[in-house]
C-alpha cells in the first residue's frame, strides 16, 4: 500500500480484533465525518489485530505521515491497546511529522495548537501516572509476598537453562561448538560452562 503523496492527505484507519468483526462502521463515521467537515475522501485502511499486538498497517500510515496530514480514527482505542503510554507514544509521532490525530466519534483533534498541545501534555501525565502506579502495584505485591514468607526469585540451585536442556542436546548432536550454543541460548559462555560442569553434561 502506497498512501505517500506530495499532497496533505486523511487517512482513515479502521482497526478490528478478528476476521469476524465488521470494520465498516468505523469506515461509515469517518466517511460522514470527513464530508460534514470538507475534510475530502479519506484514503481507507483497514487493519485486523488483537490484544497489543503489532500493527503492521498502522505502522506504514504512520512512516508515511508528511506536513499536514490528518490521520483520523473512529476512537482513539482503535489505535492501540497498550494504554496511555503508547497512544502518547503514537500521538507524538503524528505530530512530528507534522500531521494531527484527529477521533471522528468526539470531533477531538491533536495537533501542534495549544489544545492539541495541551491533550498531549494531559496524555503524557495520564502515561506517567499509569506507569508509576504499575510500579506501586508491583512493589506492593512484592512486598506482602516477602511478608508472607514467600521467598522470591529463581528456586535456589535452578537455571534458567534448565528448561533449555533438550534444545542444548540437540546443539550438541549437531556439534555446534560452545560459544556459538552459548549465543542461540542468549546466555554468557561462562554461564553455558558453569551449567555443564554442574549438570555434568560434557
């Protein structure tokens, strides 16, 4: 898909979670939207993905965002499900490359204007706020687990290549030499070592 062009653009992009779901909706309001405005006919993309996952549609709008594009949504959510930090993440990447984000359901545009700035800088607190009580959540629960007498970490004496143990035998009929078994394992050759001699795996 080739959405880059000299001229400002809108791009609408249509987010569902499966092949099941009906993006056409999110397709009609942005339509009704952009021609109750004069916004002109939005290039549609319409993209499936789930959770918070890769957006690989999104992705290409976004690399392709020059000076004066508009990049409209339905909602916001339809954007990202990873929360306010990524939504932050994504509304700044509009901005910098000169565009505004604009949610078709609220009218709401972001933008380098002052509100726009101003949605911004309440996203960013918003995504600092989330992140520190994330934090205090985690904290927290260490904390009454280490009460509790829950002792934390790896169970003393257990490897993380313990669960690795088939895939080293497998390196090792293959006679691939230590070093490079250390590296597909994302471990150190000490640490590949230390596990042999105290396996006693030769």
């Amino acid at each position: 898909m080739n959405i880059s062009t000299s001229k400002p653009k809108v791009i609408g992009y249509c987010r569902i979670s499966t092949d099941k779901q009906d993006a056409e909706r999110q397709v009609g309001e942005i339509l009704s939207y952009c021609e109750k405005e004069g916004l002109g006919a939005p290039t549609i993309v319409r993209e499936t993905a789930s959770g918070a996952g890769d957006r690989p549609e999104l992705e290409k709008v976004l690399a392709g965002l020059q000076e004066g594009d508009t990049l409209a949504v339905w909602e916001l959510s339809r954007l990202t499900r990873g929360g306010v930090a990524a939504l932050f993440t994504i509304a700044e990447r509009v901005r910098k490359a000169g565009g505004r984000l604009l949610e078709t359901k609220s009218g709401t545009v972001i933008d380098s204007s002052v509100a726009g700035e101003a949605y911004v800088f309440a996203l960013g607190l918003a995504a600092r706020i989330e992140r520190d009580m994330i934090s205090d959540r985690t904290k927290s629960a260490l904390k009454a687990r280490k009460a509790a007498g829950v002792k934390l970490g790896r169970p003393e004496g257990k490897s993380k290549l313990d669960e690795k143990r088939e895939e080293i035998e497998r390196y090792q009929k293959l006679g691939i030499n230590k070093s490079a078994t250390a590296k597909l394992l994302g471990c150190s050759r000490s640490a590949y070592l230390h596990w042999l001699t105290k396996e006693n795996v030769k």
